[in-house]
C-alpha cells in the first residue's frame, strides 16, 4: 500500500528516513516541484540517480542544510549519482574500485553512525541494456 501524505509525514521519532530517487535530470526534477516532494517527507538520508548535473548547480538547488556527496559523469548530461544526508556521513566512498566507476558517475556510497552502529547506504546507477553489448558483457 502506498503511504498517504499524511502518513508520510508523521515519522516516529528516533526513526531514519532514507529515501532514493531516479530523478532523471536534477533540474528538471526541480521544475516539477522535488523540493516539496523532498520537504512534505522529512527525509533523512536522501539518495538521487541520473542527476545529470554538475555538483555546483546540485548544491544550488538543493540548498543549506544538507551533507553533499556527488559523483558527477565525465560525459556532460549524463548518469550522476548522489547521497544527500542530514548528518554529515562518517565515511565515504566515491567508487568501487574499477576505474571506469571514478569517473561515470554510477557509484556513491557513505556510512552514517546510527544508534552507535555504522549504517552504509549506496546510491548506484546501473546500465540498462542488453547482454553482450560492450558495458554489459
């Protein structure tokens, strides 16, 4: 069942709300009013993908108060992904390794102490394609 806006809005206290989002082009997300979407559910932990935005026009739109980690696309427009927080994360990691990932713009990922627990979240953007092309294998 999906939550009314009412329900959205009355978190329990004490409680984390992390939520992800693809919002095809920050921008245009912003045009659309994301940031009452953002506001009306009191989140936390706000993961995006396909930002398609440099970090300066994200950080612009999405204001004071929030802990920014982006990983822009090399290629201008495309993917992008983000995890934004209220707390500022106790880690974070930008990519997984390969180096295709430290520039792409897929991979973001951050820890966050929670009741004295490390809580990690990922904000990933992943390939839709079809098997045996180049970036599918």
């Amino acid at each position: 069942m999906i939550p009314t806006s009412v329900e959205i809005l009355n978190k329990d206290a004490g409680a984390l709300r992390v939520a992800s989002v693809n919002v095809n082009g920050i921008r245009a997300a912003y045009k659309r009013n994301m940031a009452d979407w953002i506001a009306a559910r009191d989140v936390d932990i706000l993961c995006l993908q396909e930002v398609r935005a440099p970090d300066k026009i994200l950080r612009d739109l999405i204001g004071e108060g929030w802990h920014i980690l982006h990983a822009e696309a090399k290629d201008k427009g495309r993917a992008g992904v983000a995890v934004l927080s209220r707390t500022a994360p106790v880690a974070v990691r930008e990519h997984i390794g390969e180096d295709y990932f430290a520039e792409s713009g897929r991979w973001v990922e951050a820890d966050f102490e929670v009741n004295g627990e490390i809580f990690t979240v990922v904000s990933a953007y992943v390939h839709s394609g079809e098997l045996g092309t180049q970036k599918q294998g």
